[in-house]
C-alpha cells in the first residue's frame, strides 16, 4: 500500500502573489519540484535550513522555496518563495 501524497498549502497570500510575479519558465520548474514534494517532501534536492527548527528549502534557480512539513496531517506548507540574492537577508529576520 502506497502512503498518501501531501497537500501543498500556502501559508498566506505573499506565497501566491510572488507565485504570480515568476517567469513563466520558472513557474514550470517550480511546478514540477512541486509535483515532487507531494510524494516525498524530503526529496535530495531538499534541504534542512540550520538553525531553523522546522524550516526547509527547495532550490529551483535563481529562487528558494522555504518551507515546512507537517508529517501527521500530511500537509507542505508554503512559507516563501524569494530570489536567492534577498535569502540571507530574510533568514536573518528569524534568527
């Protein structure tokens, strides 16, 4: 018996607004590492962030999908998808 695929969810309307501003070859990318995540959101293109407790990151160039999962509930939680220039920067609001 297969697991259930997870649920992709955005955290709020910045996720679906920056969606919005991709390019469309990015948005394609984006779309299928998405796929992705649904069957195993701790794939080798997914990586841990240090000092974050429960925050990961996808790298579809030249942006970095930052996210959590939700193992019990089966749901991937969209928190940002920002330019890999503007990441450490953001990070250090969290830290």
């Amino acid at each position: 018996m297969t697991s259930p695929e997870y649920i992709i969810h955005y955290a709020d309307r910045r996720v679906l607004r920056a969606l919005e501003k991709l390019p469309q070859e990015t948005l394609c990318k984006l779309d299928r590492e998405l796929m992705a995540l649904k069957t195993n959101p701790r794939s080798g293109k997914v990586k841990k962030l240090k000092g974050h407790k429960e925050l990961y990151e996808l790298k579809v160039w030249p942006y970095r999908v930052l996210f959590g999962i939700d193992d019990q509930a089966k749901i991937v939680v969209l928190y940002e998808i920002i330019h890999r220039r503007d990441l450490k920067k953001y990070l250090r609001r969290f830290s």
